[in-house]
C-alpha cells in the first residue's frame, strides 16, 4: 500500500489498491449474476404487460356491457315515456274528481298511519 503522505509525489500511488480491488472481481460470477437478474427483470416485465393487457381487455369487455345496458334502458325509457306522458293527466284529472266527490259526501283525507 502506498504512503498517504507519498500522493503528491507519486501520481500513481493509488493505483495498487485500484488493481487490487479489480483483482478481487470474478468476472465469470458477475456475468452469472448480471444473467439471471437481468432474466428475472424481463420476466417480471413481460409479465407486468401480460397483466396490463388483460386489464385493459377487462376493461374494454366492462364498457361494452355498460354501453349494452344503457342501450337497454334508454329503449325501455323510450318505449314507456309516450304512453305515460298521455295517461298522467287522465290520472290527475281522475284523482281531482274523487277528492271532489269526496268533499260533497263529507269525508275527509286521511293521513296515512306511520
């Protein structure tokens, strides 16, 4: 090892401890690594946009059943609102006649018991 005092006389003094260090590296363990993590980061990737897929075709397959409900349901409105529009003023009319004969036979509303 080199004397700390000896770096500005010798450029390269620190140069031992940087070819010790590298001599401590074993290539061959550092590729194995570097193989099988990088392998499971792009499993684990594909298999994050498997599911990112599959979500979406979820996703997709919900909305085109809420669209064929809301489809539903505005062609049953449809089919209901013209003949409810017509007999609501009939309804009316004939809920005014009873209240009307009603009070001409003296009997009065009740409340309804809660």
């Amino acid at each position: 090892m080199a004397d700390p005092d000896d770096t500005n006389s010798n450029p390269f003094a620190g140069l031992e401890d940087i070819i010790a260090v590298l001599l401590t590296i074993n290539p061959v363990e550092l590729a194995t690594k570097v193989i099988t993590e990088g392998g499971k980061t792009i499993d684990q990737g594909r298999r994050s946009i498997e599911l990112l897929l599959q979500t979406l075709e979820n996703t997709a397959e919900t909305m085109k059943n809420l669209n064929a409900a809301a489809t539903r349901i505005n062609s049953l409105l449809d089919d209901i609102e013209g003949p409810l529009r017509a007999v609501m003023p009939q309804v009316g009319f004939a809920l005014q006649t009873m209240a009307a004969m009603g009070n001409l036979m003296g009997i009065k509303p009740q409340k309804p018991a809660s």
